[in-house]
C-alpha cells in the first residue's frame, strides 16, 4: 500500500510538473502575442494621440480666442454701446441696433492665414455677408430707402412756405466746407467728396457717394481707399445723436427773444399741389445735377405713390415692409464692414472728426441763414432761427429737436411742420450735392 501511495504520489508530481511545464510554455507564448498586441496597440493609440493632439491644436487655432486682436475687442466694445444708446436712450434704434449687431458680427476673429477663404467675413468672396454687402458697395441700397422715405414723407409744409428751402440749401455749406477740410489733411479730390456728404447727416446719401468716389478703385485715374464703412458709420452716428449735438448749437446762436418768436401757420395745400409737386421736383433736380437721379428719382416716386391716392397698396409696401427689409440689410452689412483690421486706421479717426465738424457746421448755417433771412422780412413773417437746424438731412429727428427747443421756451409755440420744410428740403438738397460732387469728381 505504502509503494502504491508513493508511486501515485511520484506519478502525481510528474502530471503537476508536466501540466505547469505545459502551462508555462502557452503562457510564454501567449505573453509573447500579448506583447505583440500590446506594441500595435501601444503604436495605434501614439498614432490616435497625436492625431487628436493635432485635431485639438487646428481647433485652437480656428477659435475666436486665438485670432482676436485689441482692435476686435475694441470695436465689439463699440458694438456694445450702439446698442445700449439704441436701448437706453431711443437714439435711432432701427439704426443702431442693426449697426451695432453688424459691428459685433464683424469683428468675431476666425482663421485667415495662408490665403484659406473660410466664407465667413463681409470682405471675403463667396460668403453670405459679401453677397449682402453688395448692395453697398453698387449703391443699392440707398435708392431703396429714398423710395421709402418719399412715401413716408410729406412735403405739404414745404409747399406751403417754398422760401424755408433756403434753410435746407443753407445747411448743406457743412458738406464743402468738410471737402475742402478733407483736402487739406491729405485725402485726394475723390475722398474729400465722400467725406464732405457727411455734413449732410444723411447715411444713404453718403453711403451711395462713397460707392462711387471711395471704393478703393480708380475714380478720374486716382486711386482711393475704401472709405464707404467709416464714412456710413460716421454719417449713421450723428444721425442718431442729433438731439445731442444739435441743442448746444442751437442755443448758442440764437438768444431768448429769437427762440419764442412765433410763425404763421402753413396754409392748407390742395392734392393737385401734391401731386405736382414730385413731379415737377423731379425734373427740375435731376434736369439740375443728374447724377443724384438713382437717389431723388426714387425719393418723388415714392412721393408721387403716396399723394397720388390710386396705389396706396404700393405706397404701403414701400414705406413699411420694404423699407424695413432694406434696413435691416444696409444697418448689418454697414456694421460688419468695420472689421478691426480694415476700419481701425488713421483716416477712420480723421473721418469722424470731420464728420462732427462737418455737423457742426450745417446745423450752424441754418440757424444763422435763418437770423439773416430775419433782417430782410417783417415782423410778421420772421423765423424762428431753431427751425434753421433742421436744415440737416435728418428726417425727422431734426424737426423733433426743433419742436423740443421750441417747447423747451414756449410751451405753446409748436415748430414742428415749419421744421420739416427745411427737413425735407435738406435731404433734397444733400442728394443735389452728391449728384454735383459726382459731376465734378468722376
């Protein structure tokens, strides 16, 4: 019994060794395949890392954070307080608004190294916001607003009191007071003139002019800059301040006894006056300075919709939907052409200083044109000087300031209408020295 235990007890150790020895060989090979594996996969997953690695680095580098600049910053800063001044204060919000967002839109940073044309920025061919910008950078725009701004308008004051015209054509010494001021800091003949229609305070009268003598082409064999943002945004920007820049000069020229002087009523206009009146208009300007026919043809057919009576459907459209539309398009592209890197420049900043002053000025012609028209009329028939500021195409923020003021030492003495003949006659005007500057210019 005992040799049996022994001989099972040997045989068992011999089948344990021969079944570890077994074990170990298949463990050696199996750790050998595991190797194997773990190299390939080890090779795979530093392949995989570095491509992540990569992914992760044209991500950054695609990132707004890695292409911003102080200028970008700056400028969504601007942005930022169009909009609050649009919201906190009313000042022009159907302008400011759309601007302000542009401007943020704008001047969003992506990726432009190396020639890539993402179609994303307003200046890079192909992408929605250049197919926008368009109807900038051709004049479109402008002319469409004119049509809505002729059948918002009524020119009855105007016809009623032909002689405050002179007030609005008074007004417009802001604009070539500001070419020559343009001249004398360096800019060449075609830029001045974009830069002078400034003073009119009328932002698609300088849009349209500066589509035309500063769009970075050759005008009369000279070569100039694009100017049309700064410019557009200048121009959008005293319009919607002037119930803050316009005050203090209107104050300052005229004194108390000037400021409650009370005018005659308007007369009551007949429809065929009216109905006249934008079409004999019509001619009379463009026969005058043909190249604003795009800006005033527009303006009296929207007129001529309006008072006509028989297409109120059309007169409807054209100052509500299509003006709004028209808006939206010109107040958003305008905005994102101030892309840091093309709008932050010296002539952006002397741009908007001769704006201001150009401003300054054509409010200051009216109010004294008004005072010296004074020394020449009766008693009866003087002017109240405030109404010379509304000289400036801004219709009809203008006439509102000047009814404001009047209100302001008269709480009786309501200015309004006698204010829009000049309103109104200012961006008439405005357009006449566009066309006239184009004539002289290209």
């Amino acid at each position: 019994m005992k040799n049996q235990k022994r001989a099972f007890t040997i045989f068992g150790i011999i089948l344990f060794l021969g079944l570890l020895n077994m074990m170990l060989f298949q463990f050696q090979a199996f750790s050998g395949s595991i190797g194997d594996l773990g190299q390939a996969i080890g090779n795979t997953a530093e392949i995989e890392s570095n491509g992540v690695f990569q992914g992760l680095q044209k991500f950054w580098s695609y990132t707004g954070f890695r292409n911003a600049s102080i200028g970008n910053f700056i400028m969504i800063m601007v942005g930022l307080v169009f909009i609050f001044l649009a919201i906190r204060f009313e000042y022009e919000p159907l302008l400011l608004i759309p601007i302000g967002t542009g401007i943020i839109i704008g001047n969003v940073p992506f990726f432009q190294d190396g020639g890539i044309n993402l179609q994303l920025g307003i200046y890079q061919e192909g992408s929605v916001l250049n197919y926008l910008y368009y109807g900038v950078i051709k004049g479109i725009y402008p002319p469409l607003i004119f049509l809505g701004i002729g059948a918002m308008t009524d020119f009855s004051s105007l016809i009623s009191n032909p002689r405050l015209m002179l007030l609005g054509a008074a007004a417009q010494v802001g604009i070539f007071l500001t070419f020559i001021g343009a001249l004398y800091l360096g800019f060449n003949m075609p830029e001045a003139g974009a830069i002078g229609i400034i003073g009119g305070a009328d932002g698609p009268t300088a849009i349209f002019l500066s589509s035309k003598l500063a769009n970075g082409g050759i005008i009369n064999g000279i070569q100039t800059k694009n100017l049309i943002g700064p410019i557009a945004i200048a121009a959008y920007s005293y319009m919607a301040l002037v119930p803050v820049i316009q005050p203090p000069i209107m104050r300052l020229l005229t004194n108390s006894k000037e400021r409650i002087i009370r005018m005659k009523p308007p007369r009551s206009v007949s429809k065929l006056e009216k109905i006249a009146f934008p079409i004999v208009a019509l001619i009379l300007t463009t026969f005058i300075s043909p190249g604003a026919m795009p800006l005033l043809g527009m303006l009296f057919f929207g007129n001529l919709l309006k008072e006509s009576g028989v297409t109120k459907r059309l007169a409807d459209t054209a100052r509500t939907s299509l003006i709004d539309i028209v808006t939206i398009l010109l107040g958003l592209t305008v905005g994102a052409s101030t892309q840091a890197d093309v709008f932050l420049t010296s002539e952006s900043i002397l741009i908007f200083v001769l704006g201001a002053l150009s401003f300054i000025v054509a409010t200051a012609g009216g109010v004294t044109f008004a005072k010296v028209m004074n020394l020449f009329l009766s008693a009866d028939n003087k002017i109240n000087p405030l109404v010379g500021a509304a000289g400036v195409s801004a219709v009809p923020d203008s006439a509102r300031v000047v009814q404001t003021e009047g209100l302001r030492y008269d709480p009786s003495n309501h200015l309004l209408m006698h204010a829009m003949a000049p309103n109104v006659s200012g961006v008439i005007g405005s357009a006449v020295a566009a066309g006239i500057m184009m004539s002289f210019l290209m």
